[in-house]
C-alpha cells in the first residue's frame, strides 16, 4: 500500500514571546495545551522540525528541544522516518484533565468569591423564531431505516446498478463529467432534451427543453414555486391532507394565512371550497395523477374547475406528479399540464422510480417563468452535480428508463398484491381498514378513531417496523383529523412483509385492547392529539 502525502499544519499555535525568552519552553507548553485541550488528538502526526521552525521564524533546535521533552513526558512519540506524533494513553489523560480544569476555571471567581457555582457551558441563547419552525420540521420528516414499510425503498431484484454503472463509468472515461467550471443553473441540455421528450411521452406534457430546468428533487421544486410564485401577501390553496414538505416549506417562509387548507373527497380538490375560503389565491399546490397521502386521481370535472379559477384569477398550479408511473389499473389520466402548458408549472422527479440518493428531479415552467426560476435555482446551490446529469440523460436517452419503468411497475404491482393480501388476512376487524387504490408506492390503512396513528407508529418502530402516521398530514382546524397509517411496499421481500404486517396487526389490536380498557398503550401518551400542522 503506497504512503499517504499529506500537509500538516498547526493552526492552534500562537506567535512566540521573543522578549520573555525560553523559545522552547514555550513552544512545548503551547503544544501540551493543544494535546490537553483535544486540538491534537492521539496518532496526529505534527510537522518535521525544519518545517515547523521555518513556520515559526525559530531555529531547529528550538523545535527539536520542545519536541524532545514532550516525547519524553509522553505527550508525543517519535517514530524515527516516519516522523513525530500524539501520544495515545497520555494525550488523552490531558485531554481530560484539560476539560476539568476548563470547568473549574469556569466556576473558580464566584467559587472563591462564595457565590453560587456557575455553569460549565453557558445556558443556550434564545433563538430567532425561524430557528424553532425549522427545528420542527427536521423533527417531522427524519429519515426512516429501510424496513418494512417504508416507503421509497428501491426493489434490489430491479435496481439499475449493472446498466447505472456502465453508463457512469463511460462518461467518466470520456471525461465529459469530469470536474469543470460553474455551470447553467437550468441543467445540462442533453439531460432537458432527455426530460422533455420522456414526458411528452408518456404524461403528455406540452413543452420543450427551454422550459426544463434539473432540481434536486420535488421538495427543491416546490420550495422554488414558492419563492418565485408566492409575494408576501399572497395565498396558496395546499390540499388536505397533503405532503408535509409542502405544508412546511410555506409554514416556514410566510405568515400563517398564507396557506389555505382545502380538503380533498374522492375527486380530488374540491375546488369549490377553494373558491368559498380564498377565491384570490394566487397558486394551488396539488397532486392530481395520485394524491398524497390517499391516493385518488383528480377527476376531469375537477381539473377543469381548478383550470379555469387559475385562468380566471390569473393565478398559477403547481402540478407534483407524484408516483405518476406506478398505475397496476386502468389507463392513466394525461398530466394537468398538458390541458393548459401557461397556468401550470410541473414538477417531476427521478428519486421514486430510480433511487432516492439520486437527488435529481425536473421543474416544468411556463416560457416566461423561467428566467425566475433559474435565478432563484442560482441563488439556492446553483446547480445539481453535471457527472450524474450525464449518466441520466444518457440512461433515458438510450431507452433503460422505459424499459426499467417496465420491470419496476410489474415487480410492485406484485408485492402491492401480496401486501394487499396480508393485510386482508391479519388486520383486526373494526380496528383497522384498507384504503382502495390502484396506483402509487403506498397503501392507507384507516384506524379506527379511538385509537392514535402516531402511538402506533411510534410502537412499530420500536419492533423495527417503519409506517407514517396519517393524521400530521391533516390540518386538523376545521374537521376532525382521520387516524391511519402509511405503508409503502417498495424493495422488500415475500417473508418480510408477512412477518411485518403480523407484527403491526399484533402492535394494532394490543392498541384498541389498552383502550378500551381505558388503558394508553404502552410507550403512548395518554390522548396524544396531533397538533395542528398548517
């Protein structure tokens, strides 16, 4: 194994005291202080004597002195050509007595003084309130262990690695990904021509590559629709229940009337109510090819309605598609935005289909939007890395999208089936209920409303089962918010999916026994509500 070159400096070192002498002394208490406070840890290597004095303007003798006693008090060890390094055993004794004597020098003037001993750390400062709002939502939307049943989780049988990998390593060989200078905010255009001619094909959008710009995901596109979209004083109808990186990008980043919830029936939006809440809203955020979290499509008589308030009003619809390639029934509604390409801004995304790492997804926008919106992308990361913007226009462009789309659909329409199955079989009667769906990487199951979906949740992962809580989805201001649960049925095998829908059924009945014998299940607080989330 060849040696590995490195530079090592030592910023923690203070210019010397010339006038005070004993150059040495000084240099060896400095480094001791280093070793003692964690600066230098135990196996850092320190530099040769001649680099270090040349640094410090010093002889080498000085360095060599200080060097000298420190190895000899076991702070460092010197290893003849491989050069001077911390001390294990000793370096971290120091490190310890550092921290100590740092707490008592913290407490020592009120201690001597007989006043009340003070605090090793400081008390934590107050916090501006957009801290706090983010704070809650890092909370909300942690990443889950991939374990049934969470969702988004790749099917390993039908991941793209083999075909991925040789596409990657032929763009590398050809060194047209090769690290280079900034570039377009919008996205590489082999990619946006790729893009564009995939959705045309199969979502029946209307545009051309001028309009495509690369993001890294949904959640990026819809925080830049409301960036650019929303003016201070604007509202955005959001659907109820809807995705909570929607509902939080807008909590986050306006006034709480900003964000108008309008509930959703087996139609999808009910535009109506839009209409009768906040008639001048200027954009509607939906998901109309499967609503999120309960999976209906938006019927046609809705999706005209909700056209023709955006035309009317002169406002804006921002389309996630979501999950629009997994339909196991039917034939498939067209994308909104081909009904009207200049009020709908589409957002689109290769995470589900591909692997969530990818981070690379696709804003869909009006002609006249898209300066806007590529400076907003500038100002945010600038652009999402070029090597696998490559190897993804070159894995569509060559027909392995499609082809993978193919085996996917058909992979999980079989554990959609066989989940389905499970959960028919194990599922408590009167407790818990399927939800019908044909589309989508998700099933709902309904709770009965006696019980808490986020104490059965918090339940299951505590026996390695990832399902969402339903009810933070909700409003929960106007109606009573619904109990259920969120199962995604992605990369998991046949026995693993059966032993976990026994395992959540078991967590589910032990949950209605503890109430109805007035008892709050165990690890559950006692009529734990979900909080308002808007």
């Amino acid at each position: 194994m060849g040696r590995t070159a490195r530079t090592v400096e030592l910023p923690v070192l203070a210019p010397l005291d010339r006038a005070a002498g004993q150059l040495g002394r000084q240099l060896a208490r400095q480094l001791r202080d280093a070793i003692g406070k964690g600066a230098l840890r135990p196996g850092e290597p320190l530099p040769s004597t001649r680099v270090l004095a040349a640094a410090l303007g010093v002889a080498r003798g000085t360095v060599v002195e200080a060097f000298e006693q420190l190895v000899a008090e076991g702070f460092l060890d010197a290893r003849g050509g491989a050069g001077t390094v911390v001390s294990g055993a000793l370096a971290e004794t120091a490190r310890r007595a550092g921290r100590v004597a740092g707490m008592a020098g913290a407490a020592g003037p009120a201690a001597k003084a007989g006043g009340p001993p003070v605090q090793a750390s400081a008390p934590l400062r107050p916090l501006p309130a957009p801290a706090h709002r983010y704070a809650a939502i890092a909370s909300t939307m942690q990443p889950v262990p991939n374990v049934p049943f969470s969702v988004s989780v790749p099917l390993g049988a039908i991941a793209p690695d083999d075909t991925w990998r040789k596409i990657g390593n032929r763009v590398r060989a050809s060194r047209i990904g090769a690290p280079s200078g900034y570039s377009d905010p919008q996205g590489l255009r082999p990619l946006r021509l790729a893009i564009a001619d995939y959705v045309r094909r199969s979502r029946s959008v209307r545009c051309d590559a001028g309009q495509v710009i690369v993001t890294a995901g949904t959640q990026q596109g819809l925080h830049l629709a409301c960036q650019v979209l929303l003016d201070a004083h604007d509202q955005a109808w959001v659907e109820d229940p809807a995705y909570l990186g929607i509902t939080s990008t807008l909590a986050a980043n306006g006034p709480p009337e900003r964000m108008v919830r309008v509930p959703v029936d087996d139609e999808g939006l009910m535009v109506e109510e839009g209409l009768r809440k906040a008639p001048r809203a200027r954009v509607a955020f939906v998901t109309p090819s499967h609503q999120y979290p309960l999976g209906m499509p938006m019927s046609m008589p809705r999706r005209e309605a909700l056209l023709q308030w955006a035309r009317a009003r002169n406002a804006w619809i921002v389309e996630d598609d979501y999950d629009s390639e997994m339909r196991y029934a039917g034939h498939p509604f067209p994308a909104l935005q081909g009904l009207d390409c200049e009020r709908v801004v589409y957002l689109g995304t290769f995470s589900k289909i591909l692997f969530p790492s990818l981070r690379l997804g696709y804003l869909i926008a009006p002609h006249d939007l898209v300066p806007a919106f590529c400076g907003a992308r500038t100002l945010m990361d600038r652009f999402s890395p070029t090597a696998e913007q490559h190897v993804l226009a070159a894995f569509i462009a060559e027909g392995h999208l499609d082809r993978h789309i193919r085996r996917v659909r058909g992979a999980y329409a079989e554990n959609r089936a066989l989940l389905i199955g499970l959960l028919e079989k194990h599922l408590p009667p009167g407790l818990a209920t399927l939800q019908p769906g044909d589309q989508g990487m998700h099933l709902v199951v309904w709770l009965d409303d006696s019980l808490r979906d986020v104490d059965v949740a918090r339940l299951a992962a505590a026996q390695g089962i990832a399902v969402r809580a339903l009810s933070p989805t909700y409003a929960g201001d106007v109606a009573p918010v619904r109990q259920g649960l969120i199962l995604g049925f992605g990369g998991f095998a046949a026995t693993d999916l059966a032993q976990a829908v026994a395992r959540l059924a078991a967590i589910i009945a032990g949950a209605g026994h503890a109430r109805s014998s007035g008892k709050a299940p165990a690890g559950a607080a006692a009529d734990r509500r979900p909080s308002r989330r808007s």
